[in-house]
C-alpha cells in the first residue's frame, strides 16, 4: 500500500484516532512549556558571543550594575517647589513601606544610621581605589605617632565644646572613610544645599533597591506591575486643586526590561495574528470554503507549537526574538495547504470519491512539498553560521516548523475537509486564467489577420446552433469552448460546430490576409464540407478535403486546428 493511500484510508476511516493523537500532542506541547519555557529578552545576548567586547559587556552589566535598582523621580512646577520639599518625606516613607522594597535613599547617606553603616563597609574597596599617593598618604594615618596626635587633638576640640568630634570619632575613629570619599566630594557641587534634587529644586530623586529574586524577563514585569499599583496611589495628599500636577517617574533595569519584554511579546503575538488573517482571507478568497481555513490555521498553529516545544527541548532557553519566527512559518506553511487543498478539489472535480482525492493529492503533491519544505529549511539553517544565538534558533526553529507543516497539510488539514463538499461549481479565478489562456492561443494563432481577432470566438462551441446563416458578429456571441470534450456534444452540435468553422474559413478567405494566412487558405475550395447528418458518423474522409488544402494545411496552420475537431467529436479519417 503506497503511503499516499494509508493516510487517505486513515484520514477517512480513522477519525477519532487521529483527534486523540493530535489531542495527546497538543497537551504535551503546552504541559513543557508551561514548565520549562524560560524567554531571554537580554539585549546583550542578541550580539554574537565571540567576541571579547561583547562578553565584557556582558560581565559589566551582570557583575558591576544594579540589577535591582529603580529610580523614582518627582517633578513638579516652579510655583510647587515647596509643597514638594513637604511632600518628598511622606513618598520616601511610603517607598520604605513597600513589601518590594529592599532600600531607599532619598538624600544623603550621612543622614541616616543605615546610610553611615553602609559608607563604613565600603571605606575599604574606595580605599583601594585611590590614586598611589593618596593611597600612601592614607595608610601613614594608621601610624601610632599620627594616631595619638589626631586622638590628642579630638579630645581639644571636646574640651572647647565643638560636638563635631563626637561625631567624626563615632563615625570615622580611624580617619580612614573621609579619605576614601574624598574623591566623591570633589566630583559633587559643593554649594549644593540637598543632594538629589535639581538646582531649581522642582525634581528630587529617590534611589530604591528591590529585593525581586531573579532578574529575568517574567520576574520584572511582576515587580514593574506592583510598582504601577503604588504610583496609581503614591501621590495621596498631593491636592491637586490648589498645586499643580505631580508627576511620579520611574526607571531602572526591571522597568527596561519588563517594557522591551512586553513590547516583543507583543511585537509577536501582532505578526502572528496578522499573519493568520491575511492568509486566511487570501485562502477564503480562493476556495471560499470556511472548514478548510480554519484546518489551515490550526495546523500552522499546531505547527508554531510544535516547534517552539522542539527548541525548548534543544536550546534550554530561547530569545524573544527567535520566537519571532511563527510569522514567517505561516507565511510559508499556508503554500502547502493551498496546494493541497486545490490538488483535492481538483481530484473531486474530475469524478474521484473522497479518499482517492485526498489519496491523488498527497501522491501527486507530497514530493514536491517534502522537497520545497527541505530547501527553505536549509535556506534558515544556515543562520546557525551567524555566530548570534538568537538567529541561530530562529533558524533551527523555522527548519523544524517548516517540516511540520508539511506533515500536517498532508494529514490533519483533511479532517476538516467533509466529504459531501464537491468541487467548486465555479471557480472565477479559473474562468479568467482560461480566458486568458484562450485570448492569447487565439491572437497568436490568427496573428495578422484583421477580421479572424474580431471572429475569433467563433472557434469555441456553442451549444445551439441554428442552420440559417448568420454573421460573424452573431457567431462570436453564441460561440463557447471547442475543447469540450465529446461526451458533453451530440452528433448534430459537432455537426454545427463544422459548419460554423468552414463559414470562418470563408471569411478568412475573403478578408485581406498576411502571407501565412494566404498560404493556408490559398484555394477557394480549401475546406468542403458536406451536409452532416447528427445520426450518421461525423468522420470526414481525407477525400473530402481538397488536395490544395492538404498541402497548405501541411505548410500553413491547419494541423492546428485538425486536433480541435477530434476533441469535438469530428474525427478526420486517415
């Protein structure tokens, strides 16, 4: 049993166990995504890995910033600038009272115990960071002789009443950390009144640290939704009838990450559907038939699934960006069910039941659509050469759905195909390619002639054809198709069919004609044809074709049109 015939038997016999299979499928697909599937929508991770620049890059970003911080801003107008300085202590309480808050920094660190804490435990690695001078002269401070000097002096100071030593000796018994952040100081404006705010004092900033687990994708835009809940109400008691608006800004990495994420998300889920619908209405346009286009849809679906579950498996982690790819498989999938589906109705239309059309279309079609499916796969494999993982995976994604796109127009396309559903009566995109074809075979035949291209239906059937005579404007508007095949003809229609062809050779006789029209009708009598009887055979003997027509039917065109009246049913006796 050919291959071809096992999937038209199984399609049409076994129905319920195909559903199941695809069921079974469709289950384990979305049950390994749901578990494992895990998006990278890092911007460094898109640039090829090669590359020392880009690794560098990547150890910047993942060791030495802030994945975790977010930077919340308040503006306001010039006329607010003091309902601002109330307001800036209630939102940074607020900030702290948030259960994805770690920590906040709203002014200077000195301000706060936790702020000098932390300045203290980094006084060691600025230390290091000092130019070699300063770091000399640093280190000589923790002589014994230095020591006692600085102590002696401190205790002068107390006596004479200055708290400042109280607090230099609480916060830097050693003399270490104001060395250490010395060059902090110099960078800063020293005049500046409050540290983060803007000189005109209409903008304060607020440093938070989230305490979020992870910094993928899925976990920023959880973080970034609780953030908007607490914007939407951080800004109670800010009356906005007696002040002006105030805005609430934020930014940070988990805000670029969960807007660029979402934008993707979107970015795909847009092409996707878009996709789909424009294919569809070309598909309906062609078939006009509204099962088959929601099968076509489904297997690309089916198809998208498949293959974003086989780079799951492969790749552990897939790029926003490869996952771009189920636009570009509809696109390409959608030839194979429109070639399928036309070969099936193209099977029914020439009297083949159900499964020996779906049979003729998959053993007509399955070669070339293994083939075709084969080389666009190797076409996107070759992004695996690029050196950038995430078009690597597109590539490697595109290759297995493609293939299984194949498969399923082949198989599961046909389930939604019903078996009382017949050919389609009429087809317009047919009537206007056979128009065509007809109007160019007609015009190169006749080329040159005048009167044949204003006649020149007059060679297609009609199906009554009254003996008087008429003229040749009347013969091109009952005129129809000589192709047609001689079970549709009786005897008596091929007769008038004859006779309407000598009258056009007459006509072509009496108008001007070119040199090759000339050589084929160079006799008046090139064409006899005698009374038909519809009852009698309607073979003409090569007697009753003068021997001048012979000969310029051998030089000319009438081998041409000789074949025209065998498909008519006159057959011309050897």
């Amino acid at each position: 049993m050919r291959i071809s015939d096992f999937i038209a038997r199984t399609i049409t016999q076994r129905r319920a166990l195909i559903w199941c299979g695809v069921a079974v499928l469709t289950v384990a697909c979305v049950a390994i995504l749901v578990r494992s599937l895990r998006l990278d929508s890092e911007v460094f991770n898109v640039l090829p890995g090669r590359f020392s620049s880009v690794q560098g890059l990547r150890i910047y970003d993942r060791d030495f910033e802030q994945t975790r911080e977010l930077t919340f801003a308040l503006l306001c107008n010039a006329n607010d600038v003091d309902k601002l300085e109330e307001f800036a202590p209630v939102f940074a309480e607020r900030l702290r009272q948030q259960p994805w808050c770690a920590r906040v920094l709203a002014g200077s660190p000195m301000a706060t115990p936790e702020g000098i804490r932390d300045l203290q435990a980094i006084a060691v690695p600025l230390l290091l960071n000092l130019e070699p001078h300063a770091f000399d002269e640093t280190m000589s401070i923790l002589q014994p002789e230095k020591i006692r000097d600085r102590l002696q002096r401190l205790r002068q100071q107390i006596e004479a009443g200055s708290p400042r030593p109280e607090f230099e000796l609480s916060f830097d018994p050693l003399g270490l950390i104001a060395p250490a952040l010395k060059p902090f100081a110099e960078s800063t404006v020293i005049e500046q009144e409050q540290p983060l705010t803007s000189p005109d004092r209409t903008m304060r900033i607020f440093l938070v640290v989230t305490n979020q687990k992870t910094v993928s994708a899925f976990e920023c835009q959880r973080l970034m939704r609780r953030v908007n809940e607490f914007r939407a109400i951080a800004a109670e008691g800010w009356d906005p009838e007696s002040h002006s608006g105030l805005q609430i800004l934020v930014t940070g990495r988990p805000a670029f990450v969960s807007e660029i994420s979402l934008s993707m998300r979107y970015d795909v889920v847009a092409t996707l559907l878009g996709s789909v619908v424009l294919v569809g209405i070309i598909f309906f346009a062609g078939f006009r038939r509204w099962l088959p286009l929601v099968g076509m849809a489904f297997c690309l679906l089916l198809s998208c699934l498949v293959a974003l579950t086989a780079g799951q498996l492969l790749f552990g982690r897939l790029s926003m960006i490869s996952v771009g790819f189920c636009a570009i498989l509809v696109g390409l999938g959608v030839d194979f069910a429109i070639l399928t589906i036309g070969r099936y109705h193209q099977a029914r239309a020439d009297g083949e039941p159900h499964q020996q059309a779906i049979a003729t279309s998959v053993a007509k079609l399955g070669r070339a659509i293994f083939f075709g499916a084969l080389t666009t796969a190797v076409g996107f494999l070759a992004l695996v050469l690029s050196g950038a993982m995430s078009f690597s995976q597109l590539g490697v994604l595109i290759a297995i759905g493609i293939f299984v796109a194949g498969l399923f127009m082949c198989s599961i396309l046909f389930l939604f195909v019903r078996e009382r559903h017949g050919a389609v009566q009429h087809d317009w995109l047919f009537d206007v390619v056979r128009n065509y074809v007809r109007w160019t075979v007609c015009h190169w035949l006749f080329a040159g002639s005048p009167t044949p291209l204003r006649s020149q239906r007059t060679f297609t059937g009609t199906k009554e054809h009254p003996g008087k005579s008429r003229s040749r404007r009347n013969h091109a508007k009952n005129a129809s198709a000589l192709g047609a095949s001689a079970g549709n003809r009786s005897r008596a229609e091929s007769a008038g069919v004859a006779r309407l062809l000598a009258k056009n050779l007459g006509a072509l006789e009496a108008a001007p004609l070119s040199g090759q029209n000339q050589k084929l009708l160079y006799a008046r009598s090139a064409l006899s044809v005698p009374k038909l009887d519809g009852s009698k055979s309607t073979a003409f003997e090569r007697d009753q074709f003068a021997s001048g027509a012979r000969n310029a039917g051998a030089n000319g065109g009438s081998g041409r049109i000789q074949p025209r009246l065998v498909r008519t049913g006159i057959h011309v006796a050897r």
